[in-house]
C-alpha cells in the first residue's frame, strides 16, 4: 500500500505544471526568446554578448537560438518560443522577407516581438512592437560622400555587398549609390555578394582583383569582415591598402578600428552592436502594454584618419 501511495505521489508531481522562474525580489521572471542570425562577424559575436549580459543584467531568463545563417532555422525558433510560452521575443532577422506566416502565430499568442539590428517587410507592422537599428541608408551615404569628396570625385569602386536580401545589404547599397551619384567620376565597377564574412570577403577581393587589376580605386565593404578580408587579398596581391586602393567599411568594431589606425583602413562608419540596454527597455515596455515608437535609430558616426586615434581607447567594440 505504501509502494502504490509513493506511485500516486509521484504520478501527481510529475503532472503538475513547473513553477514560474522567480526573479530575486519575488516577481514573476521574464522570459524571453532571442533568435539570432549566427555568429558570421565579429559584430554579430558582439551583439550577442551584449543581449546576454543585459539579460542577465537585468535577472531576465534568455532562451538563446543560433540560426546559423538560415532564416528557416529562425522561423522554427519563433515556433518553439511560441510553444514555450514566452513573455517576449527578440529577433535579429537574416532577411527582409519571409516573416508574415510566423509572425503571425507570435500574434496569435500575444507574444511582443521587438526587431533588433535589421528591418523586415510584412503587411501589417502591427506585427512586431518596435524595431532599434541603424539608419543604414545613412550609414551608405555618409561613406559615399567622404569618398568622394577624398578623391575630388574621380574613382572606380569595387563593393563586397552583405547577405543577399538583407536589410543592410539592401540599403547600404542603396545608400552609398545616393552619395557618390553627386559624383559623376566615382563609379562602381563590380558588386558582389560577399555574405558578411571575412573568408568570402577575401574570396571575391581576389577576384575582383583578377578581372580589375590595377583600374580598382577604392574597395566599398559592407561591414568590417569582408573589408578585413579584402586587406589580406589586396597584400597578398602586392598592394598596399589605404595607399594603392582605399578600403571602406561599416560596423567599425575594434578589429578593423585598428586597422584604420594603422592607416589600412581609410574610412568606417560605426553601428553600434550594444542593442541590449535598448532591446530591453522595449521589451519590459511591450510587456507591460506601453506604446513604443515603431523605430528607435541608433545614431553612427564616420571616422577616417582626422578622429580614429583619439577614439579607439574609447571604443566599447
């Protein structure tokens, strides 16, 4: 009778739902899903590391999801949030299309969803709480413009575009033909997907350098990694970066800051990956049915020769 009391015991324990996380002074724990892109940059590293410290930061349980690089593994993220019944969802999307059906059942559920970092396109923006990212139109054109006021507006540009179909891709792209299109004389000459990595980045410099040679002015990359794969390809080809061919980046993370220091890099205009305190404050916002902006941007700045060396002790990436 004792055995058979235990069981029932057991049985009953095991049926019980889980307790709520408890956070230090009592209340209810968030919990919060983050679907992140991967890990292809050391700027995405960095925007990881600072949504993980401010949850933690904050005694937020963070349910993190590496997509590695593919939007499918991301939309199943946002279903295993939904079945978990998270209190919010933060997303880093990989691409601009592509969200409406899941996104969808994240409403369903009434789960707020705060975008960080890059933009999607769906029917109804009703469909996420807000989005904190860069001005990346901006962030072209602010690079477009000191390039061609640099060379008086005579310059042939190879550029390492990002991820097809991303929201930076798209508009730094878009961005930057804005700025030098008030510069008749500076002119892309090849653009090519270099899918934000510096292997890739590398990759398709040594191409460009095949076909293009000695016509190549100046190298347009769309974030650090593929500028500091360029660098190598371009020494490995015998020319000398920031002297023979300018290299242009954005993100401005400390790995190529040093490089425009040391005068390889010409020109980088900074996006910040310290989303965290941000993504936060909109989280703990949505959760609490507070009206939030549809865009926070992130300010930036351009930095070259004339400012790096004063700033880079003061870099926080």
């Amino acid at each position: 009778m004792k055995h058979l009391l235990a069981i029932v015991v057991l049985f009953l324990a095991s049926c019980s739902p889980s307790p709520e996380p408890v956070a230090k002074d009592g209340t209810k724990k968030l919990v919060v899903g983050f679907s992140q892109i991967g890990a292809e940059s050391e700027w995405r590293a960095l925007e990881t590391d600072s949504i993980k410290k401010e949850a933690a930061r904050r005694g937020i349980e963070l349910k993190f999801a590496d997509a590695q690089g593919r939007q499918e593994n991301q939309i199943k993220a946002l279903k295993s949030f939904v079945a978990q019944k998270v209190d919010a969802i933060v997303l880093a999307p990989q691409t601009k299309l592509g969200w409406e059906n899941v996104l969808e059942e994240v409403a369903r559920a009434k789960i707020p969803l705060v975008l960080v970092d890059r933009g999607i396109e769906v029917k109804d923006d009703a469909l996420y709480a807000t989005l904190i990212a860069s001005d990346f139109v901006e962030e072209g054109r602010m690079i477009g413009r000191w390039l061609g006021e640099k060379t008086g507006g005579a310059c042939n540009v190879v550029e390492l575009a990002g991820t097809v179909g991303s929201d930076p891709a798209i508009e730094r792209a878009k961005g930057f033909a804005e700025a030098i299109a008030a510069f008749p004389g500076v002119r892309v000459i090849k653009s090519q997907p270099a899918e934000f990595t510096r292997a890739k980045g590398k990759e398709v410099m040594e191409a460009f350098l095949k076909s293009d040679g000695d016509a190549i002015g100046a190298v347009y990359a769309h974030n650090d990694d593929m500028a500091l794969g360029a660098l190598q390809a371009l020494e490995e080809a015998g020319k000398q970066p920031g002297v023979d061919v300018l290299v242009l980046a954005i993100d401005a993370a400390k790995p190529a800051f040093t490089e425009l220091v040391a005068g390889k890099i010409s020109a980088l205009v900074e996006c910040s990956p310290l989303l965290g305190p941000l993504a936060f404050d909109a989280v703990e916002k949505a959760v609490r049915g507070e009206a939030l902006p549809k865009r926070t941007v992130v300010p930036d700045r351009l930095f070259d020769a004339s400012n790096a060396a004063a700033e880079l002790s003061k870099r926080e990436y």
